[in-house]
C-alpha cells in the first residue's frame, strides 16, 4: 500500500458482454436426463400403500418391545451427558473453520476461464514447512563504506540471532505471498471481472495462512489499480469493472503473521506497448532496494530512484512520453499491525535528510507515470483504517458501537473495506461506517489517480535492514 503526501485515486474500466457470452459458448451442456419407470396403475398404488402400512406398524412394535427400560438416575446422567457435548460442540465451533471454497460473487464467467498454467497451491504454507523453517528471501549485503564491517560483526550477528523468530513470522508471510501472486498471475487475463480477481486472490491468501484472527490474516484489501489510478483501488460489491486488454493492472497484496506485515505489488500489462513503462518501475524499485541501508539518508535513496525511473520513455500512439516518478507517493516503514509506520520513502529526490536504522522494516515501493507524476484523491472509497492515534473516543450510535467491536477483533489497525464488511454479518454496516468516520475513529483511504488518459505502473517489495544485512524477503523468482 502506497503513502502519499496528499491523496489520490483508482479507476475501473467499462462492463463487456462479450464476457457473458464467451460464459455460456464455454458451459458445458447439460446431461440427457434418464428415462423413467411407468407409473403403477391407481389399484395397484393402493394395494402396495396398504402392505407398506402394515410392515411399518409391525416394525414399531419391534421396536418399542425391544426398548430396555430406564434404570433410576439413568435420566439425570443422559441430561448431563447432553449438556457435556453441547458445550463440546459451542468449543468446536468458534474454532477456526475451513476456509470455503471460491464462490464468484458475479455468477461467472466459466470456470475454464481461470485456467492457469500453474498448479493451484492448496496445502497451506505452515504444512509444507512443518519445521517452520520457511525459504529465506533475496539475501543483500550492505555495500556502503560505513556498513562493510557489519557482517562479521560477531556482536551484530549475535543480536540477529536472537531475532530469528520475527524473521521466520515474515518469511512465512512473504511465502504465502509469494505462493498466491504466482498462482495468480498465470490466470489474471483480459474479460474476467476486477471483483472476481480480487475475491479469487484473497480466499487462497485465507487458505494458505490458515487465517486465524489477527495472528494471521491479509494485511490490506487486494489492490487492482487501473491504468491512471495508482493505489487504493479495490471492487466494492455489486462492481461490474471487467479487465480489458489495453489495461495496465497493479495488484497490490498484503499478507501478515503475528503482525510482521509482508506488503508488495506488481504491474501486469497485456500489450507490449507499455513494456517500457514496467521496465522502468521495476529496475527503479530495485535501485531503491540496492541504496537502502543502515545509516543510509532517505533523499538519497529517492534521488537513486528517480535516476532511473526518469531515464526511460514510452511511446504511445505516436507520441514519447519521458516515465516520471509520482512526486507525492512514497515507500514507507512497516510496524506491527501498522502498514505505515512512520518514515516515508521518497521516490524523487530533495526529500529528508532523516536517516534509516537498524532493525527497520521497509516497504520500498516505486510508481511511474505518462501523466504529471501527481495524485490527487479521485473515484470511489473501497479501502478503510482505523486511526492507531485516535485514542477512546465516544460512539453516538449503536451501529457504529458493534461496528467498532467487530473491526477491533477482526482487524484493529489493519485495513479494510467495503467487500470485506459485507461477508462478515454485520448487518446494515454502512450507519456504523459513517458514525466511525464522523467521530474520527475511522479514517477513510480513497483511491489515488494521477491525470485521467495517463497510465501509471508500480512495483513494490518488503526489505528488513536486518545488524548483518537486508533482506528482501518477498523477492521472488516473478518480480
């Protein structure tokens, strides 16, 4: 998730019948249905009606002859033994559940239109490494003079062993990540609907978490950002968005164990037209993975950024357009159950002076633009917070007061949105909504968009500035 200066936001593409109709060429044709057996005559119905009656009234007999009679205090111990597994069933059932399989919320289209080329992951992450070793990320060491010494540091790689155990809470996060985006980015195509996508990825991101409260859980709602839009654009129910072939799509996921969040995006395009444009966002967020240090100032890291992205131009029917960095948006810190944490991560250069620390974890995020390089709050509000800073603040309303109950368990200062509130029962949340943003307790996130007719691409990663070393643990063998 993106941090911006101001705001801004997403953008949606138009609805095709082709989709539907694609769907119902697809559908499989229904079986022949079986012949049936003649019906008896009337005379004969009756006859076999009586013989059933009597069999029935025998076989009750039977029955209420072989009941044994109930011995005394045999009552009492049956009452007992009823109330014993009514409790066992109530504990049972506030345990996790399995996580149901995926529905579409539109109805379609045709199942054969997710054929991916990958397997579907289905075992969740914590069963393939029951030694709860998971795969390490991209590991880098520190290049900087004033860092060298670092890793054989004996002292520096005594303290990174003592934090092994919030490395593994990140590496189990970045693989379940990691595991549902390359999955994911073998079906996303062109004509399948934005809300489907997006429902799509976040029941397999449940399932291979095994979600589990605020112990593990999605850090975000899944963002599908549409070419001028460039964060915080996610389907609220009922949308009707359908991906076209001239998109530029960024899907951005977040994932979290035991609050050490994993946040990181991608762009897709599906014409060759904009490669430049992803090229170039994505050897800038790499620059700013390479520069980033202990030590190492902020404006720096943005300055780094900015070089690269700005070197590269993209033609768009006939005319060049030099990839500009969005001014106003920046990585960010990630601390726990807190997405934004703090210190911002520039992607141009002239930002602060303030320096990054050991121990800091960094979501370092880059966005390129054929627009102005600025955003401003556009489109329709799907993504939701709450203030970390708001403190206790009075509820007028009851709705708002069970709305605020919910979000404390279910998610506390982690995001969230509309969709979200819609699966969870809560019935009429939207009074509870606008009662929490009134008092201030909800703070709403709105899309972000630079010019409309622009496009705009991002590529993201979570790095950990780790005594010894960083490590980029969402690198992957995709992005």
């Amino acid at each position: 998730m993106a941090t911006t200066t101001e705001a801004a936001t997403p953008a949606a593409a138009a609805a095709a019948a082709d989709a539907k109709q694609e769907a119902t060429l697809a559908a499989p044709a229904p079986a022949p249905a079986q012949a049936s057996a003649p019906a008896p005559a009337p005379a004969q119905q009756q006859g076999e009606a009586k013989k059933k009656k009597k069999k029935k009234t025998k076989k009750a007999g039977n029955a209420q002859q072989q009941q044994p009679q109930q011995k005394p205090g045999e009552a009492k111990k049956k009452k007992k033994g009823g109330q014993k597994k009514q409790q066992e069933k109530a504990v049972a059932e506030a345990k996790p559940t399995a996580v149901p399989a995926f529905v579409s919320p539109t109805g379609g289209p045709d199942p054969a239109a997710y054929a991916s080329a990958l397997p579907e992951p289905k075992i969740p992450v914590s069963k393939q490494f029951t030694d709860r070793k998971f795969p390490v990320g991209e590991h880098m060491p520190y290049h900087q003079d004033f860092n060298l010494s670092r890793a054989t540091n004996e002292e520096k790689r005594t303290l990174e062993r003592l934090q092994e155990s919030s490395y593994e809470d990140y590496r189990y996060a970045g693989e379940v990540h990691r595991q549902t985006r390359q999955w994911a980015k073998s079906w996303i195509r062109p004509g399948l609907y934005m809300i489907d996508i997006a429902e799509r990825i976040e029941s397999k991101l449940r399932e291979l978490i095994e979600i589990d409260g605020l112990n593990r859980s999605i850090a975000f709602p899944t963002g599908l950002s549409l070419n001028f839009c460039a964060a915080h654009w996610t389907p609220n129910p009922g949308d009707k968005t359908i991906l076209q072939a001239d998109d530029v799509l960024k899907v951005d996921i977040g994932t979290q164990v035991n609050g050490n969040i994993i946040d990181s995006a991608f762009t897709l395009a599906f014409n060759p037209r904009y490669d430049n444009l992803l090229k170039a966002v994505k050897e800038a967020t790499n620059m700013g993975i390479k520069t980033a240090g202990v030590d190492v100032r902020l404006c720096d890291v943005g300055a780094a950024i900015q070089e690269v992205m700005e070197s590269y131009e993209v033609e768009l029917d006939g005319k060049t357009y030099q990839v500009k960095s969005i001014r106003n948006l920046n990585g960010h810190t990630l601390g726990p159950y807190s997405i934004h944490a703090g210190k911002s991560v520039p992607i141009v250069k002239g930002g602060e002076g303030t320096r990054m620390e050991e121990g800091e974890t960094y979501a370092i995020e880059t966005f390129g633009s054929t627009g102005k390089g600025h955003v401003t709050d556009d489109l329709e509000t799907s993504h939701y917070m709450k203030d970390a800073n708001a403190g206790h603040v009075a509820i007028k309303t009851q709705k708002g007061r069970e709305l605020l109950s919910y979000l404390n368990k279910a998610h506390n200062t982690l995001a969230f949105c509309r969709r979200w509130l819609e699966h969870s029962g809560v019935e009429r949340y939207q009074l509870g909504l606008k009662s929490l943003q009134d008092a201030g307790v909800i703070v709403p996130c709105p899309p972000l968009c630079d010019i409309r007719g622009s496009y705009v691409a991002q590529f993201e990663h979570t790095v950990l500035l780790k005594p010894t070393s960083k490590e980029v643990v969402s690198r992957g063998s995709d992005y």
